[in-house]
C-alpha cells in the first residue's frame, strides 16, 4: 500500500510537469502543481536545550542540573545533522463555483507529529479557499491567525521566532473581507497539533469540551507600490479561546494504606469518588504588527499580551486558582499572562541577503494567589531574549545559510502568584548552517 501511495504520488507529480516542459503556457482549468524544497540542518548547541525533534526545534536552554559535586549536567553541548525539513506542497487550481474563484493547497513534511515518530510524513496546511471580487472564504488547516506570514521574523532556524512569536496550525474557518486598503478577517479555530495542555497532558479536547471554538478578529491595512519596491502592512487582533481543563473533580474518601497480616503486607487502595464539572477558564490575547519594505532592506515587527499561550508553543498557559467546594473537588482557575516582542531587518537582495532578529519575552504571572497544580510551560523562567544575525546566499534554486543564535532564559523561583524572582540567566550559543534546494 506505501508503494502504491508513493508511486502514485510521483505519477502526479510528473503529470503536473507536463505542460511546463512542453512548453504550454495555458493554465489548466484545473490540477495540481508541485512545490517544494530538500534541506539539512547542521546544528550545534553550546548547552542542553529544550526543544523539539531531536533539537531541530529550538525554544530556549535548558535549566542548570548540578550533580553530587555541584557541577552541572546540562552545560553539555550537542551536535547534530537533520533534514526532517524537507517539504512537498502542492497548489490546486479548479473551476468557479458559488460564482467564486476556486484553489486549494496541501503542505507535508517529514518533521513528524511527535518525537517518537520523527522522520514521518506530517500534514501542515490543507485549505480550500472561495474568493469572490472583495470576499474570501477559506477552510481548512493553516496558520494561526495571530501568526501573519507576510509580516513574520524569517530566521533560518526552523523555530520562526519561536517562543517570541505565535506558532501554530489550526483547523479552521477564516472569513477575511476588504475594503479598499483595509481587511477585517474573522476565524473560528480548533486545534490538532498544537494543543492546550492540562490534568491529563496536551491534549485538543480541552477545547473541544468547551463546545465553543477558539475566535480571532484581525483588522490589516496594506499598501503596495510594485515599481517603487516599497510596501507598508500593519494589522491588530484580539483572540478568544475557552478550554474545559477536565470532566469531573476526583475526591479522596480514604487515603491508600497497608498493613501487615500474618508477616504479609498488604496493601489497601485509595478509595475516591468522582463528581462531574464544567469549570472552564477563558483566556485573551492581543496583538499587533508592522511591516515597512524600502527598495534595499525590509522592517517587521510584533508585539503581544497573550493568556494561556501554551498551545502557540509559547510560555505561559494557566492554574489551579484554588479549591472552591473540598466536599466535590471543585476548583477554579487563573490564567498566567506573558508579554512578548520581537524585530526582524533584513536587505533584499536576491543573491546576497544578511538579516537579524531580536525579541524578548516576559512572564507576567497570574495576577493573584493561586494554590496550583500549574498547567503551563516555562513556569520558573521570569524571562527570554534572542539575538540571531543570518546571512543567505542564493545560487539559482540552492541556499546556503548560516546563522548564529544566542538565546538566555532567566530562571528562578516562583512565589505564590506565579511570577519568578532571584532568576539568573542561562545562556545557549546555537551555529546553525541551513542547505536548501527548491524545486
């Protein structure tokens, strides 16, 4: 079956060259194009980190580990070579339907959806999109709104800007309107990759639970001068997720005990009982982006005030505020809030591009007392910062880029409002050298 699977991809795949080796420009009423790049990573990290796939993903370094003598454990560095990046789109043409222009497009990779299952095919975007003269419809898997490619840092590592920025990829439902230079979007989301984490680890149904999908509202305006090389994009949005962190409250009648019987232990269950719960907790996110391209060098930027950021691969997420009935387990929550910026410059050259990016992090905590469990990452870093220069180098369809990223996270402890103090920053010097080749 994974042979028919492949060979008929590779069948359509030719079938889609066809035309542009004959030579004919027509554009098909309908099929399918086929896009994509092969690249290795080669990556070197001066510490231990925390990432994902193999240290393909990288967020921030990880926390000093002494051992018996005091030395620590984590300030070990590693190398490795991946080329789990490798992509495959394809872009799908049709005829009108609803008196709307019709398209589609489906995006994979070899990145995988977990660590245990590296190096497997991963679906990342699959859409079909109506477009009408100033209406745009679009279904499917793509982008979080609050992640806006064309006003997106665009470092080299695989991590686009990752804790700093939102990352995440949604099933969702995006009506985008326009008006004259202005676009007011408006999504309804659900998750599948990324997800919101709680009493039983990451997982999508604490949304799912919650009935109500996640809703974003963007408002862009754009302006674009093609033979001067100059384009301004700006836009704000304000986000609204709901999660049901569990299903019903588990009470302890009687704590687990043993005894001894005849010279045998025995050991004695706990007994509990559990009563159903709706408790939900609600969460809004702001933020806003700037993009300014000149003939020689392009300006982006971004800023947010996120709450319960866990599922966009950020810091943050939330906890138990405090127990509100002992007799049933009931309990309500507080979400913890972070704060984030960031600033890409780039040159536009076609052959020779250098760029930098910086941003920085802040957790706010909770904004009262709370008794936990907490259900959040990052829980004991007060902040992050990065500084990563790149330069790219364009031969035809290959890439050569290297890239140097620095990025500290300042960890301590964390006081009863789920904020940290006394923290200390720890440092990882990643040298990643990025090859690509598009086709």
């Amino acid at each position: 079956m994974k042979k028919f699977c492949i060979l008929t991809l590779l069948s359509l795949l030719v079938t889609s060259r066809t035309g542009a080796q004959t030579g004919e420009t027509k554009t098909p009423l309908f099929g399918i194009s086929f896009s994509g790049y092969v690249k290795t990573d080669l990556i070197y990290d001066s510490r231990q980190t925390i990432n994902l796939r193999e240290g393909h993903f990288l967020l921030y370094p990880d926390a000093v580990l002494p051992d018996a003598t005091g030395k620590d454990i984590n300030a070990k560095g590693s190398f490795n070579i991946l080329s789990i990046q490798t992509r495959l789109a394809g872009t799908i043409t049709g005829t009108d339907a609803l008196g709307a222009k019709t398209s589609g497009y489906i995006e994979a990779e070899f990145f995988g959806s977990t660590n245990a299952n590296i190096n497997s095919f991963r679906l990342r975007h699959a859409w079909v999109k109506l477009n009408w003269p100033s209406t745009e419809l679009l279904v499917g898997q793509y982008w979080h709104p609050m992640f806006v490619p064309a006003c997106a840092p665009e470092p080299v590592s695989f991590n686009t800007g990752a804790p700093f920025v939102v990352f995440s990829r949604n099933p969702q439902v995006r009506l985008t309107q326009a008006a004259g230079k202005f676009k007011f979007q408006l999504t309804a989301l659900e998750q599948l990759d990324f997800m919101s984490t709680g009493p039983d680890g990451t997982s999508p149904k604490y949304l799912r639970n919650s009935i109500i999908p996640e809703l974003n509202f963007q408002v862009q305006f754009a302006t674009k001068n093609e033979a001067n090389g100059t384009e301004f994009l700006a836009g704000i949005g304000i986000n609204y997720i709901v999660i049901t962190p569990q299903l019903a409250n588990t009470v302890t009648l009687k704590k687990a005990y043993d005894t001894v019987v005849g010279g045998i232990v025995v050991h004695h269950n706990a007994v509990t009982t559990s009563y159903s719960t709706n408790q939900k907790i609600g969460a809004i996110s702001e933020n806003l982006f700037m993009k300014l391209r000149i003939p020689h060098f392009t300006f982006k930027l971004g800023a947010l005030y996120g709450q319960n950021t866990y599922s966009y691969t950020m810091l943050g997420g939330y906890v138990v505020k405090s127990v509100t009935d002992p007799a049933t387990g009931a309990v309500d929550y507080a979400n913890i809030s972070v704060a984030s910026g960031w600033v890409d410059l780039s040159t536009n050259g076609k052959k020779v591009a250098v760029g930098i990016l910086g941003a920085y992090c802040k957790n706010l905590g909770a904004g009262t007392t709370v008794a936990g469990p907490a259900y959040t990452r990052g829980a004991n870093i007060d902040y992050l910062y990065r500084i990563a220069p790149r330069l790219i180098l364009n031969v035809n369809k290959f890439r050569f880029a290297p890239e140097i990223e620095y990025t500290v996270a300042a960890y301590g402890k964390t006081n009863e409002k789920a904020l940290v103090s006394n923290s200390k920053e720890i440092g990882n010097w990643r040298v990643l050298i990025g090859v690509f080749y598009y086709f």
